[in-house]
C-alpha cells in the first residue's frame, strides 16, 4: 500500500483548512499525526479515506486517485473513530455480519467467533451496541477491521476512550497491520504514547504539515517543532 | 481579467435586444390587425408566447449547465446553471402575469386551471425550488452538486408534466398556432405572425443579454471568493 | 450481480432495524389514518360524494405519509455517522439508491394495504370490486413517489429546513405520479376496470422506468460530494 499526497488543499467557504500538503507512506509505516485542535488532522483522515474530496490536489492509492467510481480502492481503506462506524440497534455480532458481507469478505461464522474472541467481546456478541461501553465498541470496531482486511488503516483520536488492557490489544493489532505491510496513521492528543507506536511523526499546524520526521532516539527536531505550538512545553 | 462573454459584445447585445424589442412591441401592439374574436386583448399573446418559450430555453440552460457540472466540475457551469434560473424565475413569473392579464378580458377571471398557465406555474415552482436548494445548503461545492442533480431531473420529468398537464385539460385549449393539419402560416394573418417572429427573437436576445449580465455578476463574485482565499494563506 | 447482492444486503439491515423500533412504520400508519379523520371533518364527506373523491383523498393521504417516511430514510445511517461507513465502504451507490427505495416502498405499501379497506369501512362504501386493482395502480404511483423521493431525500441530507425543503422540490415534480393514479383509481372505481385511463396508465409505467434508471444512474452524484 503505497500513499501519495501532493500539493493537497482544502477549503471550508472561505477558510483553508489544509493547505499545499505533500506526503509520499510507504508499507509498513506507522505514523503519528499531531497538531492542536483545529489544526486539520480530521480534515486530512478524511481525504485519505475518500470521505470528502480535496479543493485542490490530489490523494492517490498505489497510484490510483478517488473517483465515484473506485471500489476497488474503497475496499482496502479503514476508518477508526470512537463511537462510530457501526449501528446502534444491531448487535454486535450483527454489525461484523454486516460489513464483512458488505465488503464481499467470505468470512466463516468460526472465523467471526474467533475475531470476537480476540478482542473479549464473546460475552456481548448478542448485545445490542447501544449495551456496549465505548471502550467496548471501539474493541468491536479493531475487531471489524481486523476481518476486513484493509491495506490502509486511519485512526482518529482513538486514545480517549480505551482503558489499559484496550490499549493494549489496540496496539498490538496496529503493530501486525505494520508487520504486514499496511500502512497506519493515528491522529492523536497522547503523544508519548503514539510516539512509542510510530515510526515517523508529522506535525500539522493551521492546515499546514510543519514536521516530517521519521522517528530517531534523540529527537531534538520533534521536541523543538513541538515546542513551537505548545505554550506550555513539551509532552 | 478573463470573462467569458467580453464588455462591449454584451453591450451589443443589449442594443440590440432593446432595438427588437421596441420594433416587436411597435409590430404587435399597433401595426398588426387586432383579432377577429377576442379584438385588441389578442395582442398580449406577443408577449406572452415568447416569454414561456424563453421560460423553457431557460430550463434546457440549466439542464445543461447541471449537466456540464457534474461531468467537469468547472465552476462556470454551475454559475450558468443558477444564473439562468434566476432569469428563468423572472422570465416565467413575467408569463404567469402575461397570462393573468389575458384571462381577465376573454374569460372574466383573473386566473383559470388551463394547461398552459398551469404548467408555467409548475415550472415557476421548480425554479424557485431549484434556487432554494441551492441557498439552503452550506457548503458551495454540494450545493452546486444538489442543485444540478434537481436540474437534471426537473428536465427530465417536464415532458412527462407536460403531456400529463394537457391530457388532463385536453377538452379546453387547442393550440391555435401549431396544429397538426394545417402549417402556422394558415390560420394567422402574415402581419401577425411576423409580429410574433420579432417578438420572439427579442425576447430571446433579452433573455441572453439578462443571462450574460448575471453570469458575469456570478463570475466577480467567485473571483472576489477566490482572491479573498489566496490572501489568507 | 454485486449491485443486487449489496442492494439486498442494505435493504435486509434497515428491514430489521425497523422491525425492531417500528418507529417509521408506526408513525407513517398512525399518520395516514389520523389524515382519513381529518379529511372527513373537512370535507364533510356524504355517501354520494365519497366515492367521487376517494382516489384524490387516498392519494393526499398517501402523499403525505410517504413525504413523512422519506424524511426518516436515512435515519439510521445518521447516528454514529454510519453513511460515512457505508460511503467508505466499496458499496456501489446505485445499491444505497435501490435498498432505500424499496425501503420506502415497502413501508408506503404497508400502510396503503391498511388505510385503503380501513377508508372502505370508515366511509361506509359498498363495493369491495375495484379495491385489488385500486392497491395495485397505488402501488405503481408509490414506486414512482418514492424513486423520485430517495433521490431528493439523499441530495437534501445536509441541507437547512430539510422538512419543509423536500416536499417543495419533490411535490411539483411529481405531478404526473399524481395525475396518472388518480385518474386511473377513478377509473376503476366507476367501472371496475382500467377502461379508457390506458394512457394514463402507460404514463406512470414510463415515469416509474425513466426515473429508475435515472435513479441508478445518477445517485453517486446525489449522495457524494
């Protein structure tokens, strides 16, 4: 899975949200995506994703860009956000039967029973998810992507709401989908811990990539770029 | 600055489209004979029937600026799209009047549920649903997408309102010029015919010179939007 | 046949989220009877009067209880932001297209099998003949409604007013829907049989398959931006 971003921009009315981005993510990448609020890591997911599409520039999958028609494409990208993603009234089980059927993956029921098993939810695989703990769903969701299959996984501000043996199983998928050769991003507030994770770190400030580093001990460059924005100091 | 119809071609334009109208007006309203049945109110007919055909050459201009807009995403088409909706609404509000003023001398009503009112109140109520779309959606680019989704099928389904319209209504008006059995210049005085031609090229070059004029406003506007943009980089 | 596997896939998911909430259905059901009600304090409808006005007000009542389950469509895809799942997803959009419209038109048929022998009693008509033939040309008029409603319902997702914006630019458009079922439900119901409403007929079979198509064609452009 190969992802090229060149002179990327996007436009909300009048205000720039991105601007000018260039990003080449070769396989097995993990990269951490940091910036205050506002900065536009969301914005940036989304057009990796296929969600919105850009003003200007393009966003291109193993050299191939989005348009209507790419489900090709479609099918080897995954988004991770808390609390979304997955229906309330069907349950757990419910909702992996559903988007495995959806993405044409010809999963066996054991094969189900196991990804559930994996992430401790075998108990709750009857329960409606509006019963599940967000923790709970985000767990259902790792789960879900996990069957799935996906070449490009995005995460957006997963951190909040895992406890320690959520974070646990969490990063241990992401370092097999590195290990696979999938590509990563985790957009985050928790910086020491994604930064053990990753292997390289951006930084986007005001629609604007200010860093872009692959990650080395010691890391005087990311401490001063970091600096740069937080007022009170470092992680 | 680039524009896509040049200053003094539209000035041209409007001179000319000012030129036919006042010999069209001239031509219908006093030179030609008044009619045999309904006498003097016939005349507002010249007004009338070319301003519901440049009602619907609206419509196929937006149909085809949707069109344009969804396949290349140029901005431009879009700007004709709604521009000429815009000049659409006036054009056929102005019909539903013409119309209205008839009725009173030759029916006694102010307005009456024939075919051809009807459906120019149908096609105003597109237009103006149409324009409603576009301003109550935020975001510019899905507003001009939603818009030129509703322009594609409004096209598409006029001729089915149309012929709905008129079996529905078919003991009533039978069209007087275009019949099937005998050619328009059969059953209407020359004079009166060439009245009705002039009229209706000036009420298409009007039309144009309207479209050319807000197209433009539409075009400033997006240049004012994309400089206010780059500035704040 | 990967459009008609996922449009089934779609349809399956919104048929047992609203069988176990039922909120969609109950609504659009309670709806279109509370309309037979008002219609008859309304129009002060006598015996001789009903059966002239039955297809009119069969329609009205059908029209706006079908607006009402249109602007519920895609309810469940907005909680949890669950049409970005799906527009994420590699589901080809003319399967969203055709699962929300037979969504709809199950529902709309639902109530119709309901509301119209529930007329026949409330008004006291005394002929059962016409009333299969009379679902069945309701049922055509529903299709029509409800292909030409899912497109305006997925194009005004992210608009302002969206409520009192999708009647507005659905209604005018569906005048010869409106047009065609009625006089053919007259038809019917003066001599048992479709008789000389054929073109009309034909009419709303064309309506249904233009915009079908159209539907098909052109959702990806309705619901993406």
């Amino acid at each position: 899975m190969q992802l090229t971003v060149r002179d990327l921009s996007k436009a909300y009315g009048l205000r720039w949200a991105l601007r000018d981005l260039n990003l080449d993510l070769v396989p097995g990448e993990c990269v951490a995506l940091l910036g205050p609020n506002g900065a536009g890591k969301t914005t940036l997911l989304k057009l990796l994703a296929g969600l919105i599409y850009p003003t200007r520039g393009d966003v291109r999958l193993n050299g191939a860009p989005f348009s209507r028609t790419s489900t090709e494409l479609r099918s080897t990208i995954g988004f991770l956000t808390p609390g979304e993603h997955l229906y309330e009234n069907l349950t757990a089980r419910e909702n992996l039967d559903f988007f495995t059927a959806l993405y044409n993956k010809n999963h066996s029921s054991a094969a189900i029973v196991r990804a559930l098993e994996e992430v401790e939810l075998t108990d709750w695989s009857r329960e409606y998810l509006s019963a599940l703990s967000s923790g709970m769903k985000f767990r259902l969701s790792i789960a879900k992507w996990q069957l799935l299959e996906v070449g490009l996984l995005l995460l957006d501000e997963p951190y909040g709401v895992l406890d320690g043996s959520g974070i646990n199983l969490m990063e241990a998928f992401l370092k097999s989908q590195c290990e696979k050769g999938n590509v990563v991003v985790i957009a985050s507030h928790h910086i020491s811990r994604v930064l053990q994770l990753c292997t390289r770190a951006l930084i986007l400030h005001q629609g604007k990539l200010t860093f872009d580093e692959p990650r080395r001990q010691p890391w005087d460059s990311f401490e001063r770029a970091f600096a740069d924005f937080l007022p009170h100091g470092g992680p | 600055m680039q524009t896509t119809v040049p200053k003094n071609r539209r000035g041209y334009l409007g001179a000319l489209a000012l030129i036919l109208v006042i010999v069209g007006l001239y031509w219908g309203l006093i030179h030609a004979p008044p009619d045999a049945y309904q006498g003097n109110a016939q005349r507002i007919m010249y007004l009338h029937i070319p301003s519901i055909l440049t009602a619907y050459l609206s419509f196929f201009l937006v149909f085809v600026g949707s069109c344009l807009y969804l396949w290349k995403r140029e901005k431009r088409d879009d700007i004709l799209a709604y521009s000429a909706a815009e000049i659409g609404v006036l054009f056929t509000a102005l019909t539903i009047v013409e119309g209205s003023i008839w009725g009173k001398p030759t029916w006694g009503v102010w307005w009456t549920w024939d075919a051809r009112l009807t459906l120019t109140a149908i096609l105003l109520l597109i237009f103006v649903g149409y324009l409603m779309l576009r301003s109550l959606i935020e975001e510019e680019s899905r507003a001009a997408s939603a818009a030129a989704i509703l322009g594609i099928i409004g096209f598409l389904d006029i001729p089915l309102i149309h012929m709905s319209v008129y079996w529905w209504r078919t003991l009533h008006q039978p069209p007087s010029i275009l019949r099937p059995d005998k050619a328009p210049w059969d059953n209407i005085h020359p004079a009166m015919l060439t009245a009705l031609a002039i009229n209706f090229f000036a009420f298409v070059l009007l039309y144009f010179y309207l479209l050319s004029l807000r197209f433009r406003l539409g075009e400033m506007t997006e240049e004012i939007k994309t400089r206010r943009m780059d500035r704040g980089r | 046949m990967k459009l008609l596997r996922q449009t089934y896939l779609l349809l399956r998911k919104d048929l047992v989220l609203e069988l176990r909430r039922r909120e969609s259905l109950l609504t659009m059901f309670f709806f279109g009877t509370l309309l037979l009600f008002v219609f008859h304090f309304s129009f002060d409808l006598v015996p001789e009067k009903v059966t002239e006005m039955a297809p009119a007000l069969l329609w009205l009542a059908f029209l706006f209880t079908g607006t009402l389950g249109l602007t519920q469509l895609f309810e469940a895809e907005r909680t949890n932001h669950c049409l970005d799942a799906l527009l994420l997803s590699p589901m080809d959009r003319g399967a969203l297209f055709l699962a929300k419209t037979c969504f709809n038109i199950i529902l709309m048929v639902a109530v119709e099998i309901v509301v119209v022998p529930l007329f026949w009693i409330l008004f006291n008509l005394r002929s059962w003949e016409g009333v299969p033939l009379l679902l069945g040309v309701a049922f055509l008029g529903t299709i029509g409604f409800c292909v030409l409603g899912t497109l305006l319902s997925g194009v005004t997702l992210k608009a302002r007013a969206r409520e009192l914006l999708l009647p507005l630019v659905l209604f005018p458009l569906m005048v010869p829907v409106i047009l065609a079922t009625i006089r053919c439900m007259e038809a019917i119901l003066r001599n048992g049989n479709i008789g000389d409403a054929v073109p009309w007929l034909r009419l709303l079979l064309g309506f249904d398959v233009i915009f079908v198509t159209v539907g098909i064609l052109i959702f990806d452009w309705a619901i993406d931006v």
